[in-house]
C-alpha cells in the first residue's frame, strides 16, 4: 500500500518506520530540514511540508505527498496556541482541500481523549459533542473530526489517544516534585507508544474505514498512587496531592477497540512497566 504520512513527529516517525518495514510505500512530511535525511535513512520519502495553517511546500512536492492510497494525519493542534480551534480547523481545512483531487480513499486521523467532557463515567466513543470538550485543544479536535468524517471523497477513521507515555517520554517528569496536585483521585488514561503504532497498523492491515476508537490502555490507577511510584522508580522527587474525595472522575473505555481489532495490549497497565518506561 502507497502511505503517506502528515507528521513524522514522536508518534509519526516510528509508525512510518514501522510501515516500511512491513512492505508498504511510505511518504513522510517534516516541517524541518534537518529530519529529510533522517526520514530517507530509514526508507521514508520525505517531504518539507508544514500547516501554518494552511499548507506550505513546494507545489509539486505537495501533489506528490498526497499521491496516495492512505493518509496518517497526525498534526496536534498544540494546547498553548492562541486561537487554536480557528487555527487548527483551518489547518484541517487546508488538508481536505488539498485531498479534493487526490486519489487517497482512507484517512486515519489521530485525535485525543481531551475531546471528551469534564463531567465523570465512564467515557465511550458517543460520549463526545461538539462544544462540551475538556479544554479548546480538544474542542478543535472534535470539530476536526467531524470535518473530516463529513467529507464523501475519502473515509476517516479517528483514533483517540490517551496521554502518551514510552522511550524518552516519562511520566514521572510531568508532576516530580510538584506539591499540593488537586485531583489525585482522578484516573489516568495513558497508552504506550507501541500500541499506538500496533493500533493503528491493525487499522490499516484490516482496511477499517469510518470508525472513532479510543485508544487507551487497560489499567486506570489513580493518580496520587500512579506518579508517586512511577517518580520513586525513576529516582525523582514523588509529588504531592491535596486530600481528595471526589469520585466523578472519567475513565476512557477502550471495549470497542479491543472487540472490533480483537486487539490485546503490549503494556495494558502503566503501573506493571513502570521500571521500564525507557524502553
């Protein structure tokens, strides 16, 4: 399968590695320099593109990026940014645009269980709307979602990822040594890296089409148990919680990802490889 790839970030990167690996043509877009050559060595054909926010890069180039039977879009819309649902609705905009006369039928969108309400229970793929979003990111996201999942030209299918967490990025920097956290009752929903990739590959491999997945690991420990491990395993200062007896706290449901990919998790509980998030 010819894949293209629309940011080859922390995620992108290995997932495309991973596609070539597995047999498949794959393109993949930087919005630095420095990375082409990185992205070449691994067998990627790269491409200097950037959403800013609209598209960006030489004109043939960009034709030839979207020259595919798939497309992995994978551009967060970045929490701190000004205005980020005008920018990154029009970031998407600008990608549907350019899918107009594109041969791509299929597009994987990986989206954020931020995209769910503030409000407890238990989270399922219906549970999020338009305008109820934990903070703006996820506001944007959900109307990127809906953006794509209502064009007729090409399928999307959207994978909501929990917090992320492998290789280089540990947890336990997040909240060491921080004092007096509200929420420690709260329920993590993080997923390792490799699911990530493993998800979306079985996506690909099953040819799944017009589907939102959460995608998020088993095991849901509270926070005030999870970070304080995780820090004293790592060699950091624990954090600390403020008393916490709140219990309308949210945990994402992963059911329909693991009946429909009949998919079972690589590390299903952030606490069992807590000495090994390095690696």
């Amino acid at each position: 399968m010819n894949i293209s790839i629309l940011g080859c970030g922390w995620l992108g990167f290995p997932l495309a590695s991973s596609l070539v690996n597995e047999g498949h043509t794959v393109k993949g877009s930087t919005t630095t320099e420095e990375k082409l050559e990185k992205l070449s060595d691994e067998g990627i054909t790269p491409y200097l593109l950037s959403l800013d926010p609209q598209l960006e890069g030489n004109p043939s180039a960009s034709r030839d990026f979207f020259d595919a039977d798939l497309l992995v879009l994978n551009i967060p819309p970045g929490r701190r940014r000004p205005n980020v649902i005008d920018f990154h609705t029009s970031q998407i905009a600008s990608v549907i645009e350019h899918l107009q006369d594109a041969p791509v039928q299929s597009v994987i969108f990986a989206s954020s269980t931020s995209v769910y309400p503030k409000k407890g229970g238990v989270m399922e793929e219906g549970d999020a709307t338009p305008g109820h979003a934990t903070r703006d990111s996820g506001e944007a996201l959900i109307q990127a979602e809906q953006m794509l999942m209502d064009q007729d030209h090409f399928d999307t299918t959207v994978v909501r990822f929990g917090g992320l967490y492998g290789y280089d990025r540990h947890p336990a920097n997040y909240l060491a040594g921080k004092k007096d956290i509200p929420g420690g009752n709260a329920p993590v929903n993080l997923i390792h890296r490799d699911d990530c990739i493993n998800i979306l590959t079985a996506i690909i491999e099953n040819d799944i089409r017009g589907e939102i997945f959460n995608a998020v690991s088993d095991g849901h420990p509270p926070k005030n148990q999870f970070y304080k491990i995780i820090a004293e395993q790592a060699g950091l200062e624990p954090p600390s919680f403020l008393p916490d007896s709140d219990k309308d706290y949210k945990v994402v449901s992963n059911r329909k990802l693991k009946k429909m990919l009949d998919y079972q998790f690589a590390y299903p509980n952030p606490l069992d490889v807590a000495p090994a998030f390095s690696g």
